[in-house]
C-alpha cells in the first residue's frame, strides 16, 4: 500500500476491487500522462431530491438551466479548493464545467498516485489489458465535504451493451419459437404510436461506450423504411471517437441499433452520440456532458449500456445519480436498458442483481417482452426469458443500492428475493426485446436482426421524442406520473399490463412486476392522456 501523507483521508465510496481473475502485469508507467475528471458537491445538498420527490401531479415541471446554474453549480470557493490541490501536486487543471461541477486534471501516473494515495498497476483479464487499482483513494481533509468522486486513474472496462443477436438455434426452431423480425416502424405500429408526427424540433442523445456507424449504413436504411435519414452528430467524450470496427458482432451493432431505432420512429429529431470511452470515467463524462449541452440541448437521453450494481464503486453511483437528478430537474427524460441477464444480471452468486444505471430512480428503467403479432395486430406479448436457448432475458429485480422511491410505494414492489429488503423496483416500462422477435437493423453493410433491451431505450426515447413534439413541451422525469396514475393508464388502455413469464427469480403478474413494470406502450392513448393531464 502506499505511504498515506499527512492530512489526508479516505475518499468515500472510493474502494475499487480487482477483478477475481485478473493477473497483475506490472506496475504503471510512471510517466505515462493521463486525465482524471474529478466531481464537486451540489452546493445546496439534497434539496434537488427533495423537490424531485414531490413532482407527482404532472410532468413538465422543470428548472431552467439558469435557474440550475444559480441553485446547483459548483461553487467559486470549492472550484478554487481543487484547483490549489492541483497546484500543490503539480497536476494541470485541463477543464472546468461548473453546470457538471466537474474538473478535469492531468498529470504523470506518478503525480497523480501521490496527489490521491493510490498505486497503479496494469494488469491482464479475459484478454484484455487495464490499467487498475485496488483500495481507497485519498484526499486532503479540507476537500473531504467538496470532492464526491475522482475518476479515470482505472480504465478498466466497465459496462456491456444490453443487445442480443438472435441464435442460430431458431432458424431450426419449433414453429412457437421461431426466429421473426419487425422493422422498427411497424414495432411503432403494434404499439400504436401516434401518426402525424416525427421528433420535429427534438434532440435525442444516444450514450455510446465504443463502436461505430457509417454513413452510408444509414441513409441506405432509413432509405429502405421510405425515410429521410435523420440528421446525425457524433460528439467526443474524453477522446472518444466514432470509430466502426467493421465487425457487425462489436459495439457497432449497438450504435447501428441505437440510431435506427430512434432515428425511425423521430426521423425528423436531432440525433447526437455522445462517444466514449468504456470506463467509469468516460460513462460518467458522456452522460453529464450530454445532460449540460447547450448545443444540441437532448430533451430525451438513451442509454443501453450498463453493469451490475455490485461492479460499480460507490461514488460512481452516487455522483451519476445526482446527475440523473439534475437531467429530471431540467426536464430531461433518461431511458436506460434493463439489461439482458435475467434476475441474476449475470452475476454468478446465486443471487438477484439489477443493472446501473437502470435502477437510478430518476431514469426510465426499460425491460423487455416478446412481441408476436398476426395482421398488424399483438396476439401475444410476454416476458422475454430465452435463456433455455441462450438468448438471453430481461433484467429486473430490486436495488440493493437505491431505496424505494415516494412515487413507486403504491406499486406493490415486492421485497427482494435475496433478504427480502425494500428497494428500488426495476424495470418501469418495457417494450419489444427477445431477439427472436427482433429488430432488423443494418450495420456494417449486413443486414441483421437482434433484440436486447439495448432496443427498448431507443424505442422508448423515439417515443417520448413524438410526445415532446405533440405537448411543445419536454415530459422530463416522467415516472412519478406514471405509477401516480398508472391505475388511470391502464383503465384507458395508454399502458398494456404484461403479465406472464419471469426473468428467473422474479414473475409477470398483474400490475407492477420485476419483468416488465407498469408494461408497454399504446402510444396514441398514452399521448391522449399526457395532454389531458397538462388541460387539468
């Protein structure tokens, strides 16, 4: 362990652990030049939380991004704390963002293990090399109440794309389990998305973590739906780039299916793709620049990345859940997949895991069903559970991080099958998922249809655009009036209870359920509703 100095203390949440089969390289190159992003408090502590919770009656209520610049920025006091901690190591101070509260600092790996009482090494896992630490990381006491989180000194990878290709096994398949594939239109169409209208003056963000998209991919797909292809940005994030490995099976079918997913159903929306890198750092980066981006200005954000509670140290949780909090005082809407794993989130303890950061609770968890139809119509919508096949299930369960939201305590959230405590319940909504009733999508010249809940965020956030649009004004945080008048919802028919199959430990039922949540969409109805409620 190295030598703590003086005056300093740990960081909390910070601990980091190596994972159990990764093999220790060697050290860090000392001279080896890197960027760490470190957060700062919310100078007015928990109140955004507080005035989250009770945002109930309707959606729409929101602060302007000035009115969050004066309430919420970090401080000129705590900015000028960091920044002579900077100098005393001398480390470079690269980037302020105070509307992210946000410094970016650069230094030697030698510089910055002293300035924050780690060591670095690099080590070796699943044939992939990182460079990694174990422990706590260290700070001045004085900046103990400032800091809340300092990242990218580990660049392990963090999160996985929740999307599926649908096995080889169904093209053999019995008749019921049989490979079919929607394009994303008429997946609009069996949910009845409301006609008219096409995410004009809308942005959507997409939050990529590798990967890439070509153009001509793009304008040749939406030219086969009869679209005009979206207008499509690629923004870097921490060096991030958009990047096609020219390998359908990589990354790129996630940015292909994340895109046209979007793209098809608000082809007339803005779509931006935050690129970075697959790190705690870059994660976080990507979704606080998205959030604070005043060019593109996303009304809605998708997110399909994600990874098990337990793989996160805490201080991610916490400081991209505060920025959760702030994306839902400005009117942001966040849809997150749920994962792909079934209950266990693919964790092998034995034990129910939910996926970060589908359980923040100021995000739309997204789960997944299997959608069948004949002439244009659903016949059968169940949980998406193909792990008999190996195709994967929905994720879902109870937090083991995040305690039970005001707006979900009516919902009947069961306890968690592990020790039965009170949590978060995830997902909220859910949508078409199981790559045996797939999404035919185009990436790297081939045509293919995959699945995953990697699908339902696009889909949702599409959705949500069209909404945006019809209202003249954003949802933002829309759960809270979702489980409040979920019971209304469902009487007019605007949500449509899933309630057979199960994710492994957790069963579809009526109402609320840890597969699919309050259900899916009737697009149409659901806008109807919205804009009755913004009459009343």
């Amino acid at each position: 362990m190295p030598e703590i100095p003086k005056g300093f203390t740990r960081l909390a949440g910070s601990e980091r652990h190596l994972p159990a089969q990764a093999r220790q390289i060697g050290p860090a190159d000392p001279n080896e030049r890197i960027e760490v992003s470190v957060y700062l408090r919310d100078p007015a502590g928990s109140a955004l939380a507080g005035q989250l919770e009770h945002q109930i009656s309707q959606p729409g209520q929101r602060l302007s991004r000035e009115e969050y610049l004066a309430q919420h920025s970090a401080s000129s006091e705590d900015i000028a704390r960091v920044e002579a901690f900077a100098r005393a190591h001398q480390l470079e101070v690269l980037a302020v963002d105070r509307a992210a509260r946000r410094l970016v600092l650069a230094g030697t790996v030698s510089q910055l293990c002293s300035a924050f009482g780690t060591e670095l090494h690099y080590y070796e896992h699943e044939g992939q090399t990182f460079r990694g630490r174990s422990g706590p990381l260290h700070i001045p006491q004085e900046l103990e109440p400032i800091v809340v989180g300092v990242f990218g000194l580990d660049d392990r990878p963090q999160a996985q794309p929740h999307l599926r290709f649908a096995s080889a096994a169904g093209a053999s398949a019995p008749v019921e389990t049989a490979t079919v594939s929607y394009t994303p239109l008429q997946v609009a169409q069996l949910y009845n998305f409301p006609s008219g209208l096409t995410g004009s003056g809308q942005c959507i963000a997409l939050i990529e973590l590798g990967g890439g998209y070509n153009s001509e991919d793009l304008t040749t797909y939406f030219q086969q739906l009869g679209l005009k292809p979206p207008t499509v940005v690629s923004v870097s994030v921490d060096g991030g780039e958009n990047s096609p490995t020219g390998e359908p099976n990589s990354a790129d079918g996630e940015v292909a299916l994340d895109i046209e997913i979007a793209g098809a159903i608000a082809p007339a929306a803005r779509i931006a793709v935050y690129f970075a890198p697959n790190t705690e750092r870059g994660f976080l980066d990507a979704i606080t620049q998205a959030i604070h981006d005043t060019t593109n200005a996303p009304a809605v954000i998708s997110i399909s990345w994600g990874a098990p509670e337990v793989d996160w140290t805490r201080q991610a949780l916490t400081t991209m859940n505060e920025a959760f909090q702030a994306a839902a005082s400005l009117g942001i809407t966040i849809c997150v997949a749920a994962g792909d794993n079934g209950s266990s989130d693919g964790v092998n303890d034995q034990k129910a895991h939910v996926d970060f950061p589908a359980s923040s609770p100021y995000v739309l968890g997204c789960g997944g069903t299997r959608l069948e139809a004949q002439n244009r119509q659903v016949v059968s919508e169940v949980v998406w559970n193909g792990t008999a096949s190996g195709d994967g299930a929905t994720g879902g369960g109870i937090s083991d991080v995040f305690p039970l939201p005001a707006w979900q305590a009516n919902a009947h959230v069961p306890p968690s099958i592990n020790d039965q405590h009170q949590g978060r319940g995830v997902p909220d909504v859910a949508g078409n998922a199981d790559p045996q009733t797939g999404y035919q999508i185009l990436v790297d010249g081939q045509s293919t249809s995959v699945g995953g809940t990697s699908a339902v965020a696009p889909l949702w956030a599409g959705l949500i655009a069209l909404l945006n649009q019809r209202r003249g004004q954003s949802l933002g945080y829309l759960n809270p009036f979702l489980y409040q008048h979920y019971t209304q919802l469902l009487q007019q028919k605007a949500l449509r209870d899933v309630t057979s199959g199960n994710n492994g430990g957790y069963s579809a039922g009526p109402g609320w359920d840890a597969c699919t949540g309050l259900g899916t969409p009737d697009g149409t109805l659901l806008l109807q509703a919205l804009l009755t409620s913004s009459a009343s």
